[in-house]
C-alpha cells in the first residue's frame, strides 16, 4: 500500500520533492483508488484521545442511560448510536456484528427537507467525550481541505470545485466503529461490515487494530496493517463520477477478527444539493461520459436504501 507524505504534498518550498510525491499520489489513486497518509499534521494526542474516549463509550453497557440518550431513535437523521447487530448489510445476503456512534457538523439549523445537517446527539454528562470528538473531527476536516484542494491541482479541475462546496452544511459524517471479537468460528457472511464502497468524495479511516480491507480496481483485496496514527485514504463514488471512471471508488469490507478493533471514519462530502457529472476533460470524444448527473444527498439516500433492502431481504428470508 502506498504511503504519500502530506508534509510533501504542501510543502511549497521544496518544488521538486512536491512534484514526486504528488505524481506518487496520482499514481496511487488512479492504480488502487486508495494509499495511506502520512506525516499529516494532526497530533497524536488529538487522535489518542477520541480513542479513549470512543473505547469509553462503546465498553458502557448497552443500558445505561448516557448511552440510550443518544439512540439513534432519538437523533436528527444519520446521527447517534446503533448497537451491535443493527448495521445495515452493505452487501446482499451479509450480516454486520459492529457498533457506531455517528456524528457530524455541529449546526443548530435543522435541515428538515433533505437531512443534511443539523445538531449531534452527544452523551449527558460526558463533556470529555463531546469535546475529544469533535476536536478530532475539526482536524480531519482540515485535512479534508488539504486532500481535495491537492486533488484539485492532481487532476487539473477548477481550483474549489471540490473544496468549496464543502461547508459545514454538507453531511460530511464521521463514525466511531466498535468491532466486538469474534471467538468462535463465524459464519461465512458474517462481517464486521460488508464490503461496500462510500458515497462521498472521500474518506479518511483510522484504526486501532488491524482489519480494514481495500478493494484494488483489479479486483485485488488489500489488508491493511496500519497504525490509528497513519490515516488510510479511500476514495468515494462521486470523485468516480467527476473523474468520469478514471479514479474508482474503493470497495472496502472488514472481515469479523479474533480481536476487538475500533476505527473512526470520516465521509468528506459536498453540500448535498450539488449535482456532480463526468467533467469534460475526463470524457472520451466520441464515446460521452459513464456516469448520470447525481446529487452528493441523492447518492447517499440511494446507498442507504439499497443496504436497508438487503438488510430486509436478509431478515425475511
């Protein structure tokens, strides 16, 4: 798996060493539509305590009563717990063991027609939690900005055609993932998540243990071994459509492990109502674009129905 420097990507001053690694990048992605990042700026004391802090809450009995608080059940949309066994089945005929807790861009408005945005459902009494949190996802949102403002240049696309569609309104999720052990032999579609691919521009995963498996366009599986300190870059189904199929979405699944694992996962959208198509410059003459125009909002609400249907299909057969 390719590491990219992000130190190197940004590093103005040194425009050759700049050069290299941003040919690697573009590289990487274009080959195996992700890579891990490295030497990223985010400290380790930001990602160490969102951590504890996630194991904190996750290890709380399914009972107590900071816990049920944040029940989905209760929560604005996509935000909130969901406890073990009730992830959707990304793929037909699979079964999830995992537990989330799902968070976003703190905003007091509420947007009731699509479901963008609006408050998080944090834990009562828990201001440590709230605040490790978010001050994690603040920093992974600087480096979304970093990533989609270098894939911008990478690829030759208008400077903020990514990055300034993504605001604070933009249903840029992030989700603190509990992967129980599993210690008996499991069943064949069992899955700490199904494989599946993400329906954002981007996604920026960490994890604590081994686990996580990527998808190459050559339909070659990946384990990753990676530290929760090194940032594993996955690329989402709407950069697949601006790239016209040049850049894949990566397929990712994460097999059930004889060892508790946790991972915080950050989806780097756009704002919903943005209609994103095959750019020009992509686009073969002759032969016209691969993709239909599709909203970031619309692309989400399909990938979720598509899972709550397989999730159906799997309950009633």
């Amino acid at each position: 798996m390719k590491k990219i420097d992000v130190k190197k990507l940004t590093d103005r001053t040194n425009p050759d060493d700049r050069k290299t690694e941003l040919e690697k990048f573009k590289e990487a992605l274009i080959s195996d539509s992700f890579c891990l990042l490295v030497n990223h700026s985010i400290p380790d004391e930001v990602i160490d305590r969102a951590y504890a802090q996630s194991k904190l809450f996750h290890n709380m009995d399914d009972s107590d009563d900071r816990k049920q608080a944040t029940h989905y059940r209760h929560a604005h949309f996509g935000r909130g717990w969901s406890p073990c066994g009730e992830e959707p089945a990304y793929s037909p005929g699979t079964k999830a063991t995992c537990s989330a807790f799902d968070m976003c861009y703190e905003v007091e408005e509420v947007d009731e027609e699509f479901e963008n945005y609006g408050p998080n459902l944090w834990p009562p009494e828990m201001p440590e939690f709230q605040k490790a949190v978010y001050d994690y996802y603040l920093d992974f949102s600087t480096l979304e900005k970093v990533i989609g403002s270098t894939i911008e240049e990478m690829l030759d696309i208008k400077k903020g055609f990514i990055t300034d569609r993504m605001t604070e309104k933009s249903p840029s999720t992030m989700r603190l993932i509990f992967y129980p052990e599993i210690k008996e032999e499991p069943e064949e579609n069992l899955f700490g998540i199904s494989a599946h691919t993400d329906y954002e521009v981007f996604t920026l995963l960490t994890q604590s243990e081994k686990g996580s498996e990527l998808k190459n366009p050559d339909g070659e599986w990946t384990h990753v071994d990676s530290d929760r300190y090194e940032v594993i870059l996955m690329i989402g189904d709407m950069t697949e459509v601006i790239t016209n199929g040049l850049i894949k979405a990566t397929p990712h699944r994460v097999p059930p492990t004889k060892w508790e694992r946790y991972s915080i996962t950050r989806f780097c959208a756009i704002d919903g109502h943005h209609v994103v198509e095959p750019l020009e410059q992509f686009i073969e003459p002759g032969i016209g674009p691969k993709y239909d125009p599709i909203s970031q909002q619309k692309n989400i609400k399909d990938g979720l129905a598509e899972a709550a249907a397989n999730t159906d299909a799997m309950e009633n057969s």
